[in-house]
C-alpha cells in the first residue's frame, strides 16, 4: 500500500512540474501514409502530449490515433482535440479482439494489425521521450516501410532478431515474468527453426504497411496459449505478440542502443535520441522531469510544432 500511495504521489508531482507542456502549440498535423497510434489515460495526458509533440516534428507527418477507455472524462477528449486538432480518437471497447483476450493491451495490437493492411504504424507509449535533433533510423524504416522495435538493450537476446529456437535457448537466467516464460517455450512453436522472434519492447514499435495479418496474430495467441497455459491471460502477453509480429516481418530491424533505449538510472541519458520510461524507475534521479522540462520550452518555440522541412 506504502508503495503505491509513493507511486502516486510521485506522479502528481511529475505532472504538476511538466504542466507547462499544455502552454505549448497545438500541433499541425500534416497528411502522410503513417498514423502513430497510443493509449492515452486522463492520468497519462501530460506525458502523453510530451510524448507526441517531441515525436511528431521530427517525422514527416502523420495521422495521430488515441485509443481511450469509454468510460474516459470529456475532458481528456477535450484536451486531445485541442491539443492534436485533427486526433482519430478510438474508444478501446469498439475494437474487436476476434480470438484474442481483452485486456493487456491486446486491442491496441488487433487495431494496429487492422490499420497496418493500408498504412504504416508506430506505437507510441505515454511515457516516452524524443529527445534527439533527429532521429534518422526511424525516418529510414518509414520510408522504406520497414518495421523497427525499441531494443533491450547491448545483450544479444535483446539486440537481435534470432529464430525462435535460438530466442528460447538466449534465456540463461531465472525469471517468472510472462514474457520470459513465454520465450522459453518458443522453440516448441510450430516450425520454430524458421520464423523469428527479438525480445523488444512495444513501448515504441513500427509496424511496416502490410507485414503482419490480423490471422497471423490471432494464430500465435492461440498458439502461444496452447504452450503456456493460463498464465497467457497475464499482462505483458500482448508485447511478446508485438515482438512476433515485427521480427518476422521483411527488412524489421531493431533501433540502435543506447541511441533507442529503455531509461536505466545508471547509465547516462545524454547520447540517446528517445527514451522509454518504464514502470518503477521512471522517477529516479529526476532524469524524466530534467529532460521533459528542457523538451517543453523547445516545443514551445516551434511554431504549431510544424515538421521540419515543410
């Protein structure tokens, strides 16, 4: 209880001292084959505005996607269409699972799967942060519609995409998060020798136009089941989908660490391009808020956040 009451505390103070980002521009939505799709929270809502607006001027464009819960306040509509004019809002309730669970974010994967069949995708998450003048791998793999995923970081399972035997036997240590379960039992796959897993986090992931079906998901949740039994209705299930989804697509490759990387208190912030502040570190040190208030006066000066180079 004492930890999550600290939790929570620790957010309010982090979304009172980045409060300056709902001063910033709305952004200016320019049209392009990409949509960046996230969940977006009442409570998320300053991290997520930091998250788009530091995102989408260092891309060509896009449409902008919030998925959100019905049961969400007006007032998080409201701040979105004013902050995003133009925002596809998408309420989660309305996207059909098919023979996937729902929950654990699998209806964002489903909606992805279903948007990717005319577009590119990336999944952005609430608690990230571009922070980079530019971020040319990113740009490349929309360009020439190749998906991408946030690494793990420098160990090999983390940094590349393997066959699905090589991904189960990479896990020499003890863990009983789902994702590592899961990943030990992928060489029981079918025809595990051939298709391809990469252990990346769908914090921040680009999913190329056309590379993955709705079926071919829908199949591996099923599968995956089949192997792991009732612990595949766990959280963190819908990730390792995720991570199928983009290894065995064509040309998938996986952003550059620590360029791309997942914040860790111990290593130094300033050579990365975009972090991912993930669960319990997220307020150590106070890296997230030092950074976030240097984005937001940056943002601020952009006039309607317009791309660069339009």
């Amino acid at each position: 209880m004492f930890y999550r009451w600290r939790r929570a505390f620790a957010a309010r103070r982090f979304n009172r001292r980045i409060a300056g980002i709902f001063a910033t521009p709305p952004l200016r939505l320019i049209e392009a084959p990409l949509s960046i799709v996230s969940m977006v929270s009442i409570a998320d809502l300053p991290m997520y505005l930091l998250a788009i607006k530091s995102l989408y001027r260092r891309l060509r464009g896009g449409k902008v996607v919030a998925i959100i819960t019905r049961a969400s306040p007006a007032s998080l509509r409201r701040q979105l269409e004013a902050h995003v004019p133009g925002i596809e809002i998408v309420e989660i309730e309305s996207i059909p699972v098919g023979a996937c669970q729902r929950g654990g974010t699998w209806e964002r994967l489903l909606y992805i799967a279903d948007r990717m069949e005319r577009e590119y995708v990336i999944q952005l998450d609430s608690d990230t942060l571009t922070i980079g003048p530019d971020i040319p791998e990113v740009a490349a793999c929309v360009a020439e519609n190749r998906s991408f995923v946030l690494g793990g970081g420098p160990a090999a399972s983390g940094q590349h995409i393997v066959s699905m035997t090589e991904a189960a036997a990479s896990i020499d240590f003890v863990s009983s998060y789902i994702g590592i379960v899961a990943q030990r039992r992928l060489d029981a796959y079918p025809d595990a020798h051939s298709l391809r897993y990469v252990r990346g986090s769908s914090a921040f992931a680009g999913f190329a136009r056309d590379s993955c079906s709705r079926r071919k998901i829908e199949e591996f949740h099923h599968t995956m089941a089949g192997l792991i039994g009732a612990r595949w209705t766990e959280w963190g299930t819908e990730q390792c989908a995720s991570n199928f989804a983009i290894a065995n697509a064509s040309g998938a490759t996986v952003l550059p660490w620590p360029d791309y990387a997942n914040f860790q208190p111990a290593r130094s912030p300033e050579r990365a391009r975009f972090l991912h502040f993930l669960g319990a570190v997220r307020y150590e040190k106070g890296c997230y808020v030092r950074l976030a208030r240097q984005a937001i006066p940056r943002i601020a000066m952009e006039k309607g956040n317009e791309v660069a180079g339009q």
